[in-house]
C-alpha cells in the first residue's frame, strides 16, 4: 500500500493536491502525523530527517477540499506548493551568512596578513578574507538547517491555501518508529497514527 492509497481510505472526500517523491510505501511500522499548520509540518519533516531517514521512506503529502473529521479545520486556498517561499527563505539566510562569514574572514585572514606581511599586506587580506569569508558563510548558512529531501520542499504553501499536512515515516525498526513517535509526541498534531503495513491506523 502507498502512502497515497492510505490517504485515499484514511481520509475519505480529502483531495491530494501533492505527494513527496519517491512515494513512500507502508512498511511494517509506520508513523503518521497530521496537521493544518504547515511549519509544524516543515518541522516535524526536518526532525525526521535527523534520524537520517532515506527519502524513500520519508512522505510529505498535501491534502484539499472537504473533511468531515474533527482533525483538522482547513481555511480557502489552492494548496500549491510555493517556490517563492522557499527562495525568500534561502535569500534571508545567504545575507545573512555572508555578512557573519565577511567579518570573521576580514579578521582571521586580515590578522594573519598582519603577522606575516605587514600593514599593507594585512589590509589586502583582510579585504579577500571579508569576500571569501561572505561566500563560504553564505553557503554554511543557507544548507545548515534545511532539509535535503523532496518531502522537506513540498512543505513550502502558501499561507492562505487550505492544506491539510500529513507527514510519515515507513520502517520495520521498532526502535526506528518509536523514536519517530517520541519525537513528533513532543507537540500536539490534529492527528498522530500508529499504522501497519495493510493500513490499519491506531491514534497515539
């Protein structure tokens, strides 16, 4: 059963508007977490990733349209996956970084010209220290703390989309899967499911 197939039952007359790639398959633990609240969802993607969950068994999917369960409460929206979030994102945290990573390089590398080659030759590197120092911050910055898989980039909507969030981890560990659950139990989800690999769902 797919991760797909599984929302299809779980959540009758819910349209999927996305799913993370590669579609995750229910294996023989499986931990589902559901939220409207899609920065949980960022979050809760980037927790599992710690647990250096593999992109395959690691599902995002975003969900529209009417619900009859009490789990969650959608507003209006399309519920489309949103780049320009992502990108502004990524923008604030390179300046950032450049702007950290160019004082340090202006003073290491600024110092260490001084101690061997004087005044000027301090000045000079401490001008290619600023510059490389604001390239390598940049790119410290931006990929430190963001997630690399397909289920990380899907969790970026925009704010008035009505989209219901389900995130799950697939394994056949029990450690594996009860880590997971002891680590999304930390906060309160619309919905947080125990299911088997035939689907059968148990809320925690």
């Amino acid at each position: 059963m797919t991760l797909r197939e599984f929302i299809h039952r779980q959540f009758a007359g819910l349209e999927i508007v996305s799913v993370s790639q590669p579609e995750p398959t229910q294996l023989d633990r499986n931990v589902v977490a559901v939220t409207d609240d899609v920065d949980q969802a960022r979050q809760a993607v980037l927790t599992l990733e710690d647990l250096e969950i593999d992109d395959a068994r690691l599902g995002f999917a975003v969900l529209d349209g009417p619900f009859s369960s009490s789990w969650t409460h959608p507003e209006e929206g399309d519920g489309r996956t949103d780049s320009e979030g992502a990108t502004r994102m990524v923008a604030t945290r390179a300046v950032f970084g450049a702007m950290f990573g160019a004082v340090i390089g202006a003073l290491v590398i600024g110092l260490a010209a001084t101690i061997l080659g004087g005044g000027g030759t301090g000045l000079a590197g401490a001008i290619v220290g600023a510059f490389a120092g604001s390239v390598l911050g940049a790119i410290a910055t931006v990929f430190s703390g963001m997630g690399g898989s397909d289920a990380y980039r899907q969790t970026f909507l925009p704010p008035s989309s009505s989209q219901i969030c389900v995130v799950s981890l697939h394994t056949n560990d029990r450690k594996e899967a009860d880590l997971a659950r002891d680590r999304l139990a930390a906060n309160a989800w619309d919905g947080l499911l125990d299911v088997d690999a035939r689907g059968r769902a148990r809320r925690i």
